[in-house]
C-alpha cells in the first residue's frame, strides 16, 4: 500500500461564508430605526394639536360664565360646565332662521358653482397650454380686486332688483368669487384624465356629452368634491356679502358678528363653536371621495 493512500486526506476548508446573526434580513429591518415615520407622526401630533386647540379654547370659553372668561389670568381648563350659553343660544327662535339662510346659501353656491363651472372647466383643460394658462390666469385675475369695492356697486343693483334679504340674492353674490376658484381647482383635475379614455369611449359610441357624464365625471369625482368644499366654505363663512345684503334677515356669521359687538365674549363663543360644526361634520363626509390614485391603471391594458 502507498504512503499516499495511507494517509488521510484533510477536508477541503468550505468556501461558504459563515452568516452572521446580525446579516439576517429581518434583523437588518430591526436594526435600522425608521425616522421618517417618527417625524411624520411627530408633525402629524403638533398640527393637531395646533388645530384643535382653539377649538378647544373656544368650547371652554362657550361653557364658562362671563366672569370666568374674563378673568384676568383664566384657567385653561374647564372646572364647571355651564351651559346655560348652550340653552339660551341653540333655542330655534334664536338661530333657527340664521342657520336656515347660511345652510340654503351655502349648499345653494356649492351646487350652482359645479353645475357652472365644471363643463366650461371641461372645455378649458382641453384648450392649447399657452391658452388655457391665459384663460385661468384672467378667472384668477378676478380675485385680485378689493371684494368691498364689487360688493358696493352689486348691493345697488341688488336692491333695485328686490334680491335683499333673500337667499338667491347672496347665492349670486357668492358666485361672483367662489365661481372663479371652483373653476381653477376643476382645470387642473379634467386636465390629469387622460385622453385615451375619452378617445376609448367614442370606439364605444359615446357622444361629447355621454363621455363627460360616464367617463370623464365619474373620474372627477375628488376633485369636484374639493372644489365643493372651498365653495361650500367660502360662502358659509361670509360676513361681507350678508352685511350688505341682509338688514332684517340674518345668517350664522352675521349675528355672530352683532353678539361680537355687544361685547358678550360667551356668546361670541358659543356662534363660532355652532359655525365650526357643520364644517367639521361636511370635511368628513365627503373625505371619502378626496382620495388619491383614483386614476391609476386607467389606461392599462
């Protein structure tokens, strides 16, 4: 027998690299700490609490006595409940008639500004560039005046016209301003729909106008929902238009304004807390329809 075959071979040292505990993929993921998710949330708490604090302060000032919220150095928190504000305010013979014209006014702007201004938006966003960046840049041309100055010349008319006091009347006093940002918002949410769908529908036998109702509407859904929000908001919260066109009718700002006269802070309170709600409770309905990627994958396929 060979001294060769005699001896034992040694085993070949493994070329597999020995894999560490830390080289795991899970224990990279744990290893690595997300800040971005931490300074999201952390913005995300300090605008809260930015924004619900003077609500908060408004509900404490609504439910205190006028001698505790006028108190040299008041308390931030709320030791008794009083609602006699409440009881006295709410009554239907009180605000009833106000939050009948503001709710009328503002849903009656929201629903007149899309009606308006989404088809002649349509048609704007399928304008050449240079054109439609004109046409937008004169409707915002529009906002750049003083509203005092166009709310003295349209009180005139108005009530040469007999439309003071009425709903109607400060509807198209609202228009004059909502109509022009309804229309810049709806611009550029027809301008992302692409073409192909609309192009799509005609194979389909569609005319101009079933595309714009099946097609192209549908897809606009958020973005008229947003422009139905600032209209809704814009002509909720107005005080200018009311003064001028209301004397013996009253709307929820206006007789918040005239309890802010008579100096009663409680009071003052109370109104802003009552307007606060129904915007509150409108954001979150239509929330749903404000989403994003409502368009992704249109075109596929």
């Amino acid at each position: 027998m060979s001294a060769s075959a005699a001896t034992p071979r040694t085993p070949a040292p493994s070329r597999t690299k020995s894999v560490r505990q830390t080289d795991l993929p899970g224990n990279e993921d744990r290893r690595r700490f997300n800040w971005g998710e931490v300074g999201f949330w952390i913005l995300a708490a300090v605008f809260a609490f930015m924004f619900l604090l003077p609500l908060y302060i408004l509900f404490k000032v609504s439910v205190s006595t006028l001698a505790d919220a006028t108190a040299p150095h008041p308390s931030y928190w709320i030791h008794d409940f009083n609602w006699s504000n409440w009881h006295r305010l709410s009554r239907w013979e009180v605000i009833g008639s106000p939050l009948r014209h503001s709710v009328t006014v503002a849903f009656g702007t929201a629903a007149i500004s899309i009606v308006i201004a989404a088809p002649a938006s349509y048609v704007i966003s399928r304008m050449p560039r240079g054109l439609r960046y004109s046409v937008v840049l004169g409707l915002l041309f529009t906002r750049m005046f003083p509203e005092v100055i166009i709310a003295t010349p349209i009180a005139k008319n108005f009530f040469a016209w007999g439309l003071n006091d009425r709903d109607i009347g400060l509807i198209m006093a609202h228009l004059i301003r909502t109509l022009p940002l309804v229309a810049w918002v709806l611009v550029g949410t027809f301008g992302i729909i692409p073409r192909d769908l609309e192009e799509a529908s005609f194979v389909d036998g569609n005319g101009r106008i079933g595309t714009l109702l099946k097609v192209v509407l549908p897809l606009a859904l958020p973005g008229i929902a947003v422009a139905g929000i600032f209209a809704w908001l814009d002509s909720w919260n107005d005080l200018l238009y009311a003064i001028y066109l209301f004397l013996t009718e009253r709307t929820l700002p206006l007789i918040t304004y005239y309890y802010a006269n008579r100096g009663n802070v409680t009071d003052v309170a109370t109104f802003s807390v009552i307007l606060t709600i129904p915007v509150i409770v409108i954001t979150m309905v239509l929330q749903r329809w404000i989403r994003g990627g409502y368009m992704s994958g249109a075109v596929k396929g």
